[in-house]
C-alpha cells in the first residue's frame, strides 16, 4: 500500500465536457488519484486529484495553465484539506472487486476473502488510482482485448501502461511477452511493482520511454498488438508510428477518448491506412480497436 504524506488536499477545477481530458491530464501531474464527476443537470464536470499540500506546485500550475492555454477554459483551482484516513477509507469504499469482460476480475490489495473463480484475477493497490479497472477507458481495452486474444499476438506493446494494468492483463491471457512502457517513472515503478505482485515479472517488462522516439520501442516491433490508452491528443499525433511499426495483420487497441473525440483519433489512424475493426462505448469513454492490413 503507498504512504501518503499528511497533509493531503483535494484539488479540483469545474469544466465543460470538451475540456475535460486536458484538465484530467494537468491534475494527474501533480495528484497521486484524480477522478471527475459529471453534473447531470448542467452537463459540467467536476474533475478533483488529491496531493501532498504543497507538492509539486510549479508541475501543477504549469500543466493548469498549458490546459488553459489548448481548451480556452480558466477554471477557478478549488483546494479543500483531505484527512488521510478518510480518503483511503473512501478510496477503498469505491473499489469493490470489479468483473470486466468474460475473463477478468479486477481486485484491491486491500479486499480480503477469495478472488472469483474461474477468472484472470489481476490485484492492484487501490490507493493508485490511474489504471484501476473502474475508468471506462480501462474497462474497454480488457473487453477489447478479449476479443484479439484469439490472434494469438506474439509481439505486444503497452504504451502509457501506468499501473501495468493492460499489460498484465495480456500477458496473463496469452502467456506473451509484454513491452511496457510510459514517460513518468513513477508509473515505470508501480508498473513493475504490480507485475511482480501478480506473478507475470518475468513476462512484463517495465521500461521508461517516450512511446515512439524511444529506440527501443522501435526496434522491438513490429508489434502484432498495441494497447494505447493515453489521450486523444497524443494518440493522433503518434497515428503514423503507430502504422509503421504495427505488423501487417497487427491490431491496435486505443483508448483514454471521450466519446465525442473517437472520430478524430479514428480519422488520424483511417489516414496512416488502418482499418476500423470495433469500437466499444463505456459510460462517456470510447475504446477503438484498428487493424492493419495484412497486405500493406
């Protein structure tokens, strides 16, 4: 379980929907969990993160203002103190075992009893919030990845992994290899961590890497499967090596979209010659499932 330093705080901004990915984003710069909420009488969101009081000011206020800056949206920075106990208490009231698609069941370390049979059991801290298995995001890319188990993918790469989740969950389904990768090294290390806690470290191979530019990405492909669940933004500008370096016949598992933004990032990859195979709502989040050709 991670120790949190007290004091804790709670940050949050209110946003319309169309900003609410970049403010998500600036928050989880600086916040160990950041969740959002969504007023069903005004159609706003409410995105909150919780932080150590004065850690990580300036990521915190620069990634406010870049999200400023790329939606035309200045929210107001609400801050409200967060005693500890009971953020963990809530923290772990709201992650109960969760079953997600045909095989797999999404446990916190903190939850005793036996896991669910007959179920790829994939146990996570609840106290990290990014890559849990309640995101929709998250949620889609194992119901998707059900699906392309099938192919029986050999070459796998998890970009953006954070908790491990994906990668995990691959590499437990097809008894495969996983690259995993992402830009903070925090989420390099509880990767690895999680990897370990669940039996697939000699499978999952946790790396820091700035996704494409990173020789080593590069050069471990082509990739038969790619599970991207980042954000629109950068999902469209990577569309190309993503098509470069995904074998013929590979698929590519997208994620981290409203539902509103799938047809941008759909377009971006229909351009670079993928096809679209499937996409998954749930809740206001899109996963997206793309194939290349096998004669490209």
């Amino acid at each position: 379980m991670a120790n949190h330093p007290i004091p804790l705080e709670t940050v949050a901004v209110s946003v319309p929907e169309d900003a609410l990915e970049a403010f998500e984003a600036a928050l989880a710069t600086a916040c160990e969990t950041v969740g959002f909420f969504r007023n069903e009488d005004t159609g706003i969101w409410r995105v909150e993160g919780v932080k150590p009081v004065g850690i990580k000011e300036p990521e915190l206020a620069a990634s406010l203002a870049l999200a400023a800056a790329i939606t035309g949206v200045s929210p107001v920075l609400e801050r409200a103190a967060t005693e500890a106990d009971g953020w963990l208490a809530r923290t772990y009231a709201s992650f109960p075992e969760q079953l997600i698609g045909r095989h797999f069941a999404v446990r916190g370390t903190h939850l005793a009893g036996p896991a669910t049979a007959n179920r790829i059991t994939l146990t996570l801290d609840a106290g990290l919030a990014f890559g849990t298995g309640e995101h929709g995001s998250t949620r889609g890319c194992l119901v998707a990845l059900e699906a392309v188990a099938r192919r029986r993918p050999r070459r796998i790469l998890d970009l953006g992994t954070g908790s491990g989740i994906l990668a995990m969950a691959a590499a437990r389904l097809l008894n495969r290899p996983v690259l995993a990768t992402d830009i903070e090294p925090w989420a390099v290390r509880v990767a690895a961590e999680n990897a370990e806690l669940n039996g697939v470290a000699h499978l999952v191979q946790a790396r820091l890497a700035d996704g494409w530019r990173d020789p080593f990405v590069r050069q471990g492909g082509p990739y038969d499967l790619v599970l991207a669940n980042i954000l629109a933004r950068p999902l469209c500008v990577m569309a190309k090596d993503l098509a470069l370096n995904l074998a013929p016949g590979g698929t590519a598992i997208l994620a981290g979209l409203l539902a509103n933004q799938a047809r941008w990032v759909l377009a971006s990859h229909r351009a670079q010659g993928l096809r679209l195979e499937r996409m998954l709502p749930q809740g206001p989040w899109t996963t997206i499932v793309m194939r290349k050709p096998s004669a490209f």
